[in-house]
C-alpha cells in the first residue's frame, strides 16, 4: 500500500526513491514492484539503467486510483 499510494501521489519514481521513501531496501521494493506489475497495477519505463515505475492504464489500475483517491480525501476529513 505504501507503494501505491507514493506512486498514487507522486505519479512516478524510480526504484531506488520508492525503496528509500518505503524504508525498504532495494532488493525487497522490486519484489514488490515486480509484483504490482504482474498483477496490471503498475507498469515501467526503463532510461538507461534506471527503471521508473508508475500506475498502469489497465481497470485494476484505475479502480485502486478510485480507491485511494476515496482514502486521501477520508484522511483529510479527519485531520
């Protein structure tokens, strides 16, 4: 969820800042990325050796968006 919600906010990073926003290492963060991608959430764009990650354009990927999108506002709600 971490992760969604950072690429949900901030549209695109890159492993290495997802790992270090997350508190993970970097290994574990593309375990989980790897993951996010294999289930359409997320897709990659890869420049150089450098890989970003951001939300797919697919329905699982727009309904979480709706989601979080539900959440953020509920948390502004209540602070």
């Amino acid at each position: 969820m971490k992760i969604l919600k950072l690429l949900f906010r901030l549209g695109q990073l890159n492993t290495s800042d997802l790992a270090q926003r997350v508190g993970g290492n970097y290994t574990s963060t593309l375990k989980h990325l790897e993951l996010l991608e294999r289930e359409k959430l997320i897709e990659q764009r890869v420049s150089g050796r450098t890989r970003f990650f951001r939300f797919a354009n697919s329905p699982k990927a727009q309904a979480t968006m709706k989601l979080l999108e539900e959440w953020e506002n509920l948390e502004r709600k209540h602070s």
